[in-house]
C-alpha cells in the first residue's frame, strides 16, 4: 500500500482532482472499522493527500485515527497489523465505480449490525 500511495502521490501531479477510496476484504476476520471505511469512502472518496478516518478498536474504539493508507505504520497497531485491505484510485472525470465487494461488505456489515459512518 506504501508503494501504490507514492504512486497515486506523484499521478496526482499531473492529473487534479485524483481521488482514492478504501478497499476491505469482505469476511470475518476484517476489522469493523475497515468494513466501515470501504462503506464509507466508496461512495465518498477523498483527495489523494488527504488522510482516511477511521474508529479506532478495542479499548480505543471511541478514537478516530488518520492513516494515508491500508497499513499505514503512524496508525495504532490495533488499526494497521495485518491488514489485508488496499486502496484504489478514483480518476476525476470517471468518479467511483462501484465494486461486487460492496455487496459482501454490506452483507457483513449488517451481519455484525453496523450502522453508517
């Protein structure tokens, strides 16, 4: 994910307005927070400078941390170890495409009875 962050970084010089979206893997072992960013951010993706904002787990389930990407190591370790989701990259002029893990993360999530960000 560091290396597709630099490459989205160094595309967003020459094409404005280049967006990125978070992609989560739709099972159980996922973090509910992940489940919630893919949520969230595919139907509103971010400038590729800006970070990601997700719920923290466990005992800071009520923090919100900033991560650049999937795995970002200035997360907590409890938001970034082993995490197996990615991040894609929105073209302005395409806007976000819509992705078959939607329905399996929806499908998730209502299965764990997450509500919206």
């Amino acid at each position: 994910n560091l290396a597709n962050y630099s490459k989205q970084t160094d595309l967003s010089r020459q094409v404005p307005g280049l967006m990125k979206i978070w992609v989560a893997t739709p099972d159980m072992r996922t973090r509910q927070s992940h489940l919630v960013a893919h949520r969230h951010y595919s139907k509103n993706p971010i400038p590729i400078g800006q970070p990601f904002i997700l719920q923290g787990e466990g005992k800071r389930r009520h923090q919100k941390f900033e991560l650049m990407y999937p795995g970002d190591p200035n997360g907590p370790p409890e938001l970034t170890i082993q995490c197996r989701c990615r991040m894609a990259t929105i073209h302005p002029k395409v806007g976000p495409i819509g992705s078959t893990l939607d329905g399996r993360i929806a499908a998730e999530l209502k299965r764990r009875g997450e509500k919206e960000l």
